[in-house]
C-alpha cells in the first residue's frame, strides 16, 4: 500500500516534500515546546529567555501547520483528479468482454467508492504526519532522559503490539469482505433507476425491492463494516492502554527497584501523558487508513497502474482499407436461459469496400455476438481476424478497431462529436439532422448536441448521424431500423446505405426488413451458430429503388472505393 501511495504522489514531488517538511517541522515543535514546559516546571523562576522561546517556537510550529495542511489539501485534490482520470482510462481500454463479465455495478464503484476513499485518506494525511512526528519527537526526549526507563516501556509495548497485531489481521480480512459486498449495494441503487417504471407501477415489488435487495445488501456490507472497524477500534484500544502500562511500569516498576530522580519521573509522565493525545488522533484514523488500503487492493485487482497517468502516446493514423477476412473464427458463451455453452463458429466471412452485405437469422441465432467479434470487441478462441491480408493480434488489435463504426442495439449517445475533427462539421451535422426529421429537435453548435433527451427511434437516428460523420472504412448496423417509422427506414436502406457504398464503405446491416433485401450486395443467414451465403432476392412490388442523390451522397468517393460487387 505504501509503494502505491507513493507513486500516486510520485509526479507532485514537490508539493509532497513540502507538506512533509511542514508537517514534520511542526511535530517537533511539539516536543520542544513540552520540553520546555518541563523545565519550568523543574525551575521556581524560569528565565524571560525561556518564555520567549516558547512563545517564539509555538508560533512556527502553528506557522508550519498551517503551511502543510494547505499543501496536502492541495494534493488530496490532485490525487483524487489523477485517480479518477487513471481508473478510467483503465476502464476504458479494458477488454470489453471483461467490462460485461465484472458488470456496471462494480466498476461504477470502483470510481465513486474505491477512488474516494484514496483520495478523502490524503485529508486524514496531515493529521497522521503531525501526529507521528510528534510521537517520534516525543520517544527520543523520552530517551534522553533515561535509556533504562525508555528500554522498559519499548518491552511492554512489543508484547501487546502482537496481540494487535493478531486483532488487525482479522479486521482486515471483514473489511476486504465489507467491500466485496459495497458492489451488491452499488447493484441494488443501479436497478433502483433502471428499473423505475417497474417499481413505480408495482407497489408490492417496490416495497419487496427495498427490503429484500436493497435492505438485505445494505444491512449485509453494515454487519461486516461493523465488525471489522470494531476490531481495529478493539486493537487501537489495546494500543492506548499500554501506554498507562509504560507509565505504571516506569514510575511504580522501574522506581521501586531503581529510584529515578524526580525530573526524570515528571518528565516522563508529563511526556507519555501528552503522547496520549496524537495516539487518539491516530486511532481515529486507523479505520480511514484500513478502508483506503481495501480500497487500493480493489484498484490493484482490477490492474490499475500509476504508469496510465502519463500520457498516453499518440496513435497512428488509421490504414487504409482493403478489405478483412474471418477464417475458421469460433466463439463461445452462454445463453440466457440455456444450461449449455453456445458455440457461434468457425465462422468463413469476407468484408470488401464498397459493399453492402445483409446478416440475416433468428434471435439468438449469434448475430450480435459475431458483430462484436467482427469489430474487435470479443476476441476469437479459434481462427483467426485478417486485416488487409495480416492477422490481428493483441498487439494490432487496438489499431484494428479503428476501421469501424458501429451502432448496436444497447448504444450510448454522447453529448459532443467526440473524435471527429472536420472543419465544417457544424455545418454537415446540422444538414444530416434535417434529412433524418431531427432538426427540430436538435442542433449541433461548436461540435455539441443541443440535446440527447429523445425517443428511442430518435435517439437511433442521431447515433446514425454520428456513425455517418465519423467516416470509418466499415460501419456495422445492429437492428438499427427496428423502432423506426416506414419514412425512416427507407431513408435507412434506400438513402444512407447506397451512400455509404458509393463512397467505398463496407457495410454490414443486421436486420430482419425482407423488403430492403434486394439493395443488398450479398445476403448471409446465421443459423445455430453457423454462417451461410443465401441468394440476393429480387425487388418486390413496389420496392424502394437505391438513391443516388440527396445529402447522404455528398461527397466524393472514398480514393479506395472499388464497384460494388453484386451476387447475380
């Protein structure tokens, strides 16, 4: 834990060693000032000289106080920022498949619990420093005045230090498991929001939700915090109480069997008695300094590494596109429902541009999961991902997602055109909302959505927006005309799409719209796992021909568009 504190300050050095300084400077002053109480105390007329240098040491000692705990507030806040920017970088370029086995509820709490707890120590931080270095002033005074005396009270202190010893450990092993259950709590208030309409509409699930989910796992992580801070506040307890010991034993122990002179034993006593109020302070933060070291393994488990807060380096520029090849690619998980392990594969697939290819397929057939494989969000267990004719590997595979874009079904908007960096791209944005009816709706000034509070199939038509304006070689559409009115749909399949392949996308559309089939250029059936090509049906009666004008076909060509190639 240490280590790691250590080099979450590493990179504020400098604020570090001062509040270190000031802090320890401060403690001292403590002890000298104690010092010089014993002295008068030993003296009928203590000299002016020593009133001056009380009253001159007390005000730098409170001067150095002051100065550190500005700069360690100072660094609690930096720590928090740096810590909240780490951790979710770390989420960020965590392998997906492993997000959505860990689940929202427990990164969720990663950020807000874990990192606040770190971060709220560095305010207990200067407490801790003063107060240690008044303990460590105060042993070596007690030292200089008999080594006898001071040998005595180190012995009873080492034995009772292994019975606090024994105690802390087992604390600390409730505290770990206090904080396992923090994550169910965290759950629990996720389906407090997401489930909202459910409870509201259902008064006895409500109030079955509060006492069973919510009041259960609350009650749960309280038992086990209870109990683990009551060991350690039990130890701290301990820890105080042989501080008596150390008094009895020197003044009743030590001075029956080898009498100390009398302003040894004041000194003493007066010393440890004072010692007694920074081990309070110290006892009442030993519960913070335990919750921030379950909090730290929690980081470390989850492997963040202070190295993230460099910066990161600049990625390259993506290539450009040939075309991607899937061969022998197999995946397995398993279903809702199902007692088995689903197996979608191996799976023989080619991407080219400049071609519009249909996945067609029953639900749970595996579509989804093979677009997600496709884009590089799920790595193959067998196979291999071809990229321009080289295999993707871990090393490559970060590069490789940069060829798509995607909208799936459980997509999130954002509320900026994060990562597209056109110069006109106002003005583009604001024309393409007019073409899918959302320019009543919304607005994009300065590359900022005026707002994101829409419909479903808005909300769908907006994330098309945005999949279009970023311009990647191959986009993947998941269901995405499912909640769309028959208007929409048809700009959908007879306007956007057409678009996209004139300008020599790769584009694969998910979908069960058998009216919009024939635009295809290929038409793949997923069934039981498996992939086959299927015949390109002709038009129906009636059916919408592919447009070749309007915004969505602005633009020249892509350099590295080549005809579609359509299946006779």
């Amino acid at each position: 834990m240490l280590r790691f504190l250590l080099q979450l300050v590493v990179s504020s050095r400098a604020l570090m060693a001062s509040a270190l300084v000031g802090s320890v400077l401060s403690g001292l002053g403590v002890t000298v000032v104690i010092a010089l109480i014993n002295r008068a105390l030993e003296s009928e007329r203590p000299p002016l000289t020593h009133g001056l240098s009380f009253a001159g040491i007390s005000l730098a000692m409170l001067a150095c106080r002051f100065w550190a705990h500005g700069e360690l507030v100072k660094l609690s806040e930096r720590t928090l920022a740096r810590l909240r920017v780490l951790v979710s970088r770390q989420l960020a370029e965590t392998r997906y498949r492993e997000l959505e086995q860990r689940g929202s509820a427990r990164l969720l709490a990663l950020l807000t619990e874990d990192v606040g707890t770190v971060a709220d120590f560095f305010v207990t931080l200067p407490a801790l420093v003063v107060h240690g270095a008044v303990l460590l002033g105060c042993l070596g005074y007690l030292l200089v005045l008999s080594w006898q005396a001071f040998a005595l009270g180190a012995g009873v202190m080492l034995a009772g230090a292994l019975l606090v010893h024994r105690a802390k450990r087992r604390a600390n092993t409730l505290l770990g498991e206090a904080r396992a259950a923090e994550d169910r709590v965290y759950q629990a208030f996720r389906a407090l929001f997401s489930g909202a309409k459910e409870l509201t509409l259902n008064a006895r699930r409500r109030e079955a939700f509060l006492a069973d989910v919510v009041g259960r796992s609350t009650e749960a992580a309280r038992q086990l915090w209870t109990r683990g801070l009551s060991l350690h506040v039990a130890a701290v307890t301990w820890q105080i109480c042989l501080f008596f010991a150390v008094i009895g034993s020197v003044l009743f122990g030590l001075g029956s069997v080898a009498p100390l002179p009398e302003p040894t034993r004041s000194g003493y006593a007066l010393m440890v008695l004072y010692m007694l109020m920074p081990l309070f302070a110290l006892a009442q933060a030993s519960p913070a300094f335990e919750r921030t070291r379950v909090a730290l393994d929690r980081l470390r488990s989850f492997g963040v590494d202070t190295a993230a807060l460099a910066p990161s380096a600049a990625r390259p520029a993506p290539e450009p596109f040939h075309g991607l090849r899937l061969a022998g690619v197999q995946h397995s998980y398993r279903r809702e429902g199902e007692d088995g392990v689903f197996v979608l594969g191996p799976v023989d697939l080619e991407l080219r541009p400049g071609e519009l290819v249909f996945l067609v397929g029953a639900n749970g057939s595996g579509k989804t999961t093979l677009a997600k494989l496709i884009v590089g969000l799920y790595e193959p267990e067998a196979g291999a991902i071809l990229h321009n004719g080289r295999q993707v590997d871990a090393s490559t595979r970060s590069a490789y997602r940069e060829s798509f874009s995607a909208v799936f079904s459980d997509f999130h908007l954002f509320e900026a055109l994060l990562g597209i960096d056109a110069v006109d791209i106002d003005d583009r944005a604001n024309a393409l909302l007019g073409a899918l009816g959302l320019a009543h709706k919304v607005t994009v000034r300065d590359g900022a959505l005026s707002t994101t509070r829409l419909s479903s199939g808005q909300r769908r038509r907006l994330a098309l927006l945005i999949a279009y304006l970023e311009d990647r070689p191959v986009l993947v559409f998941d269901e995405w005309a499912a909640d769309q009115d028959p208007a929409y749909k048809r700009v959908f399949y007879a306007e956007v799409l057409p678009a996209l392949r004139a300008r020599g996308k790769a584009v694969l559309v998910i979908s069960h719209d058998d009216r919009f089939f024939h635009l295809a250029d290929r038409c793949l059936r997923l069934s039981a796992g498996r992939l086959e090509e299927i015949p390109v049906p002709p038009p129906p009666q009636g059916a919408p021909e592919a447009a070749h004008e309007g915004v969505f076909a602005l633009g020249p060509p892509r350099r590295d568009a080549r005809p579609a190639l359509r299946t006779p």
